[in-house]
C-alpha cells in the first residue's frame, strides 16, 4: 500500500498559476509534484450540528479545462490520501469532491466506501452512460453519490437523476439560481428523496437564505464567522467543578479529596463516570467511582478524559461544535503523530497540549490566566505560552491543519519530523474519533 501511495504522490504536473474555484472544480495548477496534505472542512446540518466533512487536498489544484490524465493524476492523489485510513470512518459521513473522468479509478475499488459520498463534478466531454455505469458499479461498494449543479453539461440532466445528493456551489452563483436549483430537486427531479448541500457559502446572511431554501446541510467559509457564546464558567456549575477536578487530578490532591469534591456535584459525578464507561473507552472493567477511576487509569489518563468531558456543551451551536471539533481533533492529531515518533513513550502529556490550546476560546479568558491556575507539566506550558519545548512543532502541525490557507504546513511538518502521508493518516482518524467521543455526550 506505502508503495503505491508513494507513486501516486511522486507524480508531477507543470505548475501553472491559479487558483481553486469555490465549488471544488479547479483554474489553477496541478502541484502534485510535492507530496500532498488534505485539508478538511466541517458541514453543517439544519440543526448546526456537524453532518459530515469535505476532505480536499492542499496546495493541489487543477484546472477546469484540464485533460482526463491530470484530473485524474489529482483525484488519485486524494483517494489515495484517504485510503490509508481504511475502516476508521465509523460513522462519520465523508464526502469526496472528484471528477467524473476519474469514477473507473482502480483506488475506488480498495476505498472503504462506507460513509463516503462521491461529489462528482462532470467533466467536459463527460458521456451519461459510462458515467451511470461507473455509478452503478459503485454502489456495490456501498458509496453514495452526488452531483455538483450543472445544468449546461449534456450529461447533468440525466445524472441528476441517479444520485443521492444535489450539490450547489452558493459562492459561483446567482442567489436566483440556489434558489431555483432547491425548488426544481425537490418537485421531483427523481422519484425518491434527494439531499441538498449548499457548498461554499460565504456569508451568515447566505446561510440563512439557504436554511429558508430547504437545503439539508451547508458548507463554507460563513462558520468562520460565527463566534462561540461568552460563557463565564461560574456560570455552568459543571464547567467550573471539571475545571476544578482538574486541578486536583494534576496536583497533589489525596483521592479522598478528589472524591470528596465529586461528591459535591452528583450530576457531574453520573456524567463522568457515564463517559468513562461509554464504550469508546474500551475498558474491561466498569468503573463505578472517581476513586476506582484513579486506580485503572492513573491520574495523567483520567486528566486526559476529564479535559474531553470540559468541552462538552449544553444546547451547543454551530460555533461550540466548531471549537469542540478543533480542539479534540487537535488533541488526537498530537497524539497519533508522537506515537509514530516515538513508539513506546506516554503519549497523553500530547494530547493534553492539544486540547489545552483551545482553552482560551473555550473560557473566554487570556490563556496565560487559566494556565495559571492549572497544575500542567512545564512542557506543556512552554508549549502553548511560548510555542517551545518537545511539544510545540507537533502543535505547530496541528493548528495549521485547521487552516484553509495552509502554506505553513509543508515547513511545520517538516519542522516536526512528520511526513505528509503521516500527518494525513492521523487528520483523517483524529476526525473520526473526535466525532465518536461526540456521540457519548448529551
């Protein structure tokens, strides 16, 4: 598999100015002769509750007009990406933006299609049979499909008619026409119920309009602007005893203490003890006390879980699902790298650096003052006040993951000591897990 990744990455292309278009189609170079990183970008469904990811490559473009070769060059480099992770999807929806001229890809045939919608943008010369042939084939590896709108490609009209989900780029187009498009798949483009992603949407407003025009789930740069709630964690009495937990789990408190304060907080107390019996955890024992806890996972792992459980948000909106994703995310992405690096080491003081980072957005407050409260290893706290020590080039890596302008990747990676097929195998099963602790909470 290694190999075949390795020619896949090593192929190039004659970088040409550009750049991508916001619906995943491509008016820019092909870079893929240097090794690719994915990105990923969350979705949203009408709740606000996340729905799935995007997952593209960075740095890698290709233009509109291309040939068959190089879209295909470009999407096997993406499928390829992905393919590493194999089963680890669990449940999480993924969607793939890819070219039709690249459906008879063999990669197709070794991807866990399970969870995973194919976003096909129709070539130019794009032939309606072959394509609802390669469809139909793919099914059978449990792939669903979708199509981008595009009315004046010959073979859209009758495309539309076989796939799951009808995509539309709301930033390349007409207000009229995201409105027209809703309108005309759900009076019957097909027979059976079709699910309509709004892609690229740039705007609050946008997003609204787009709520109101019955799409089931949206994409785009308007999460960016969202904001999550000030929160003084007095205010949540649960927030304010995890945090004080902690404090007691880092230090030098007796379990008798720590016990003592879960004590005072039942609620707390159930919902603690819930999560760490939730079977995620894959524990073979159940634990049924705070004092229990202490002694089958040891104060640095019960940190790392009771640091999980500060994040969870009563009632969360779009925002706090953002904020939950990047810090759990970051915090398992750390983790997977340092395994990788150092075999056989504890990991947690990692993952904690990752998770820790987002404190301040989390509480609100300068992230030196909740430091300061908090009884963290020094390692730690050089790592997030001072971006030095052992742990700061893998948080390095993992903050430019989250950006959609990542040109500091290549350099913080290398910086790091990870490659780029490393560091895409730990984003892609880092967002996985993120989503299956998600599941266990309220």
């Amino acid at each position: 598999m290694f190999s075949h990744l390795k020619k896949l990455f090593g192929k190039s292309a004659d970088p040409r100015n550009g750049k991508e278009t916001a619906d995943g189609s491509n008016a820019g170079p092909c870079l893929l002769s240097q090794p690719p990183f994915l990105r990923r970008e969350a979705i949203f469904d009408r709740g606000n509750r996340p729905a799935g990811h995007i997952f593209r490559l960075q740095h890698s473009t290709i233009a509109a007009d291309a040939t068959s070769n190089l879209q295909r060059d470009h999407d096997d480099a993406l499928l390829a990406a992905l393919l590493a992770v194999g089963e680890a999807w669990n449940n999480t929806p993924v969607y793939i933006p890819l070219s039709s001229a690249s459906l008879d890809s063999p990669v197709l045939e070794k991807l866990a299609g399970s969870n995973v919608t194919l976003l096909i943008q129709l070539a130019r010369d794009a032939e309606a049979d072959l394509v609802s042939d390669a469809i139909t084939r793919l099914r059978e590896r449990a792939y669903r499909f979708g199509l981008f709108r595009q009315p004046k490609n010959p073979a859209f009209a009758k495309i539309i008619q076989k796939v799951d989900c009808a995509a539309i780029d709301v930033a390349g187009s007409e207000p009229g026409s995201v409105r027209d498009f809703s309108a005309a798949v759900r009076a019957g483009l097909r027979e059976n119920a079709i699910y309509l992603l709004a892609c690229n949407i740039d705007t609050d407003d946008d997003h609204q309009l787009c709520l109101q025009w019955h799409f089931d789930a949206c994409h785009g740069r308007f999460t960016e602007q969202s904001v999550p709630r000030q929160q003084d964690p007095s205010s949540d009495p649960h927030k304010a005893q995890l945090l004080n937990l902690l404090r007691l789990v880092q230090g030098d408190a007796e379990t008798a203490e720590i016990a003592e304060a879960m004590k005072q907080d039942p609620l707390l107390s159930f919902r603690v003890l819930r999560y760490l019996n939730s079977p995620m955890l894959g524990l073979t024992r159940r634990i049924d006390s705070l004092e229990q806890a202490l002694i089958i996972l040891g104060r640095q792992r019960l940190t790392r879980w009771l640091a999980v459980l500060l994040f969870s948000v009563r009632e969360p909106q779009m925002s706090d699902w953002l904020l939950v994703e990047n810090a759990l995310t970051r915090g398992r992405l750390m983790e997977l790298l340092a395994e990788c690096l150092m075999p056989g080491q504890p990991h947690d003081p990692f993952f904690l650096t990752g998770i820790f980072s987002c404190l301040d957005r989390l509480l609100h407050r300068p992230l030196t003052d909740v430091l300061a409260a908090m009884p963290i290893a020094e390692e730690i706290r050089q790592a997030l006040l001072e971006r030095s020590g052992p742990y700061a080039p893998l948080l390095a890596v993992a903050e430019q993951s989250e950006k959609r302008d990542q040109s500091g990747m290549a350099d913080a990676a290398q910086s790091a000591g990870v490659t780029p097929d490393m560091v895409n195998r730990a984003l892609l099963a880092a967002t996985a897990w993120a989503s299956e602790v998600t599941e266990y909470w309220e």
